[in-house]
C-alpha cells in the first residue's frame, strides 16, 4: 500500500469516526503533525485548496475545514446565519 493511499485511509476513517483531528491523532498514536501534513497534502491535490463538503447518508453534523486545516463539527441544521459566522471564524483563525 502507497503512503498517500495509507494517509487518504486514515483521514477517511478520521472523518468517519467523528473525533477532531486531534482527538483522533491521540487516541490512536498517529503523529498530529504527519496528519495534518498529510490532509493539508490529499486536499491541495484534490481540491485547489478549497473548502470541500461531502455527505453520507443523512447527516445530524457536518464538518467544515478550512484551507488552513481548522475544523469545526456543527449541527446539520445549522442556520444560514450561523453557518456564516462559523465560516468567518475558522477563517479568522487562518490570520
């Protein structure tokens, strides 16, 4: 297996699992600093470095990333309004 296909798994079983990337690093001994290097990499190459959303089944929580890699898990039926402020917020954090 690849490294890139090894780190897309690890970053999907992340995703799937729920945790922030930090609580998920922890828990299973991977290195924070190897993880957010190799999201940040699988997201360059995938999408420009642009924001990306992907939904399964019916979501009760979405997850948003910045290009910068900060992430914030919300309720699906999160307002307009909210879901605004949020973004402004994990941008702000990119400064």
């Amino acid at each position: 297996m690849s490294k890139r296909t090894e780190w897309e798994q690890i970053i999907q079983e992340q995703v799937e699992s729920g945790q922030s990337g930090a609580a998920f690093c922890r828990e299973r001994g991977v290195s924070d600093k190897l993880f957010s290097y190799w999201k940040r990499k699988l997201r360059e190459k995938v999408g420009g470095g642009r924001t990306r959303f992907t939904q399964v089944g019916a979501p009760t929580m979405i997850e948003l990333t910045s290009p910068n890699g900060v992430s914030a898990r919300v309720p699906a039926d999160v307002s307009v309004t909210q879901l605004q402020m949020i973004v402004e917020a994990l941008s702000a954090q990119h400064s």
